[in-house]
C-alpha cells in the first residue's frame, strides 16, 4: 500500500478509534525491516499527539502463519499483565473497513533494537553493561516461556520435535549451491537419532535475536518485538537460536565478526538461571538452530540468486552455511 493512500484510510480509522470528528493523522512513513509492510504514524486529538505502528499482512497472500497478523495480536495480549516487556495491543481486528485487510496498532517506542558490531549504537558499553543487558534478554525470554498457554488457541497444537527436524526437507533442493548441503542428511540423522524427551513446552517467540528485541539508549530493555514467527512447541527453540547467533564457532571465519553481548555458552548459563532448573537438551536445540539456519540461509542466496528477491547480504550469509552445519554435527557429538 503506497504513503498517501494509507494515509487516507487512516484518517477515517483515527477518527473513528479515537471518537473525534476532527482527529488529524500525520508522519505516515514505513518502518524499517525486510517486512515492508508496517508503519509508523501519529494522531492528534484534543490537543494531545500520539504515535502508535501500524502492522499490516502482505497484499494477495492467504492470511495464514506468518502472513496472520493476528497470531502476534494472541501472543502479545497473553503477555498482558506479566513481567515481559511489550507492546500492548491498542486496537487489532480482521474487519476489513479500514485497511481491506487484518491489523493491529501498537504504541509506537522510543528507543531502538539493539544493534552490535562495528557502528552499532550499543558496541561502546562496557562488558559488564553487556552482561547486564543480555541478563535481562534471556530472564524475559525465560518469562515468555512461562506464559499460561490456556489463552493462546488461536495459535494452534504444539510443534512435535520431529516434524521440527523434518518441515525444513523441501528447502534443501532448492538451496543456491547443492554442494552448500552436503551435512545435512547426516545431520538430519543425529538429530532425529535424538530427540528430545520432556524438553518444556510453551510459547516460543520464533525468531529471539538481539534486533527483534527494543532497548532505551541507556540500554534499559523496553520490548520484545516482531512476533511473526511465534508459535507454541519447544520452548528451547528459542535458546538454541539465540546461541547460535552469539556463537562465533557457527560462522564463517572470513566473514564478519560474529556480534554478540556475551558468549553463547553465558547466555545459556544466564537462561537456566532465570529458568530455575536444569535442561539438559540445550545442545540438541542449539544444533537445530544451526540446521534451520544453514537451510534457511541457502533457500534465501537461492532466491537472491535468481532474481526472486534481492538481498546481496545472504551472499556474506552463505559463507556460514558449511561452518552451522559443521556446529551443528559437533553439538551432537
């Protein structure tokens, strides 16, 4: 949906939500990200400004799994009233008069996703600072994992653990470079060779990395954020993909260096602290996040590739694909 079109419907939406004849919408702009289609804008009503973000499904797709806007609505209301920093939810409904698609509206933050490595805003904190950081990172994963998942139906039955191995299998032919995925069937094998037995099983949020999660400049945790991929299943997914993107092993050594705000093997340590008991299958889902993503990574420079969607950044990603896997088969060793 182009600016000045969004902007029309969102007067009528303003006007409507807010219950003033005369609100005033302005600073319609897009929020950054690969998503493209969330947005960002501000109401002015009795004299008073407020800014809020706009979170729309892509255009001519099914509005089903990622595409279904209102799983993140599920996921953020059930953390209504609990410990986990969030955005609550203002307004979100499947009616079609606004937009002629699902929403939902959040306040918009002030602040940023935490961003590492050379340039990023938060790289001058001391490692203590760091630590303090990733401590609260990992306690509010901890928390989300906690949630009482009675109130999240709409979300559907829990992932089982083998279907979590095996859901990936057609993305592997259709990887840039063949040769890329050439672990993988063994790989595969040790994972399925050991599965899981009464890991905990809850809400996951999907995609827990250091940019999905929103930080005050001080570095105070405001949000955990862009819910797309929640889901319920193992709980530990989310360990083991954070790890994976704190793990220098897991990563090309001709590439970037692998930001991260402590170790991997910490953060765990940290995570099982805030979880209060021992999970001895840490490793096992760290070894599946390295899989996922070796996958992931060769479907997505496969896309780039040829000409489906340009992104140049997977062809410094893929450099990565043989080293995760490689992690991957040493975790399960």
């Amino acid at each position: 949906m182009e600016l000045p079109e969004l902007e029309e419907r969102l007067v009528p939406f303003a006007r409507t939500k807010y219950e003033d004849p005369f609100a005033q919408v302005s600073g319609v702009h897009k929020m950054p990200g690969h998503a493209g289609f969330s947005y960002g804008f501000s109401v002015r009503s009795g004299g008073v400004t407020e800014s809020w973000f706009l979170r729309l499904p892509p255009p001519n797709v099914k509005w089903q799994g990622t595409a279904d806007v209102l799983r993140q609505v599920a996921a953020l209301r059930a953390l209504d009233g609990g410990p986990v920093p969030h955005c609550s939810v203002k307004w979100a409904s499947e009616e079609l008069e606004f937009f002629g698609r699902p929403y939902f509206v959040v306040p918009k933050l002030e602040g940023d996703v935490l961003i590492l490595g050379p340039g990023g805003w938060a790289e001058s904190f001391a490692p203590a600072k760091k630590r303090e950081m990733a401590a609260a990172a990992v306690t509010a994963l901890a928390q989300i994992h906690r949630v009482d998942t009675a109130q999240l139906e709409y979300l559907g039955a829990p992932i089982p653990f083998e279907e979590d191995v095996t859901r990936w299998d057609r993305f592997v032919e259709r990887a840039a470079e063949p040769n890329d995925m050439r672990l993988v069937p063994e790989v595969r094998a040790k994972l399925l060779a050991s599965l899981p037995h009464g890991a905990p099983i809850g809400l996951f949020h999907g995609d827990y990395n250091w940019r999905n999660t929103f930080w005050s400049k001080e570095g105070e945790l405001l949000a955990v954020i862009d819910w797309e991929l929640c889901g319920l299943g193992a709980t530990l997914n989310d360990v083991g993909w954070v790890a994976t993107f704190s793990d220098p092993k897991a990563w090309a050594t001709d590439g970037p260096v692998t930001p991260m705000l402590i170790p991997a093997d910490d953060l765990v340590t940290l995570y099982q602290r805030a979880w209060g008991e021992s999970l001895p299958d840490v490793a096992w889902f760290r070894a599946l996040a390295a899989y996922k993503f070796a996958i992931i990574t060769g479907l997505n420079l496969g896309l780039h590739r040829r000409g489906k969607r340009h992104d140049p950044l997977w062809e410094v990603t893929g450099r990565s694909i043989v080293p995760l896997l490689e992690r991957a088969r040493v975790l399960l060793s």
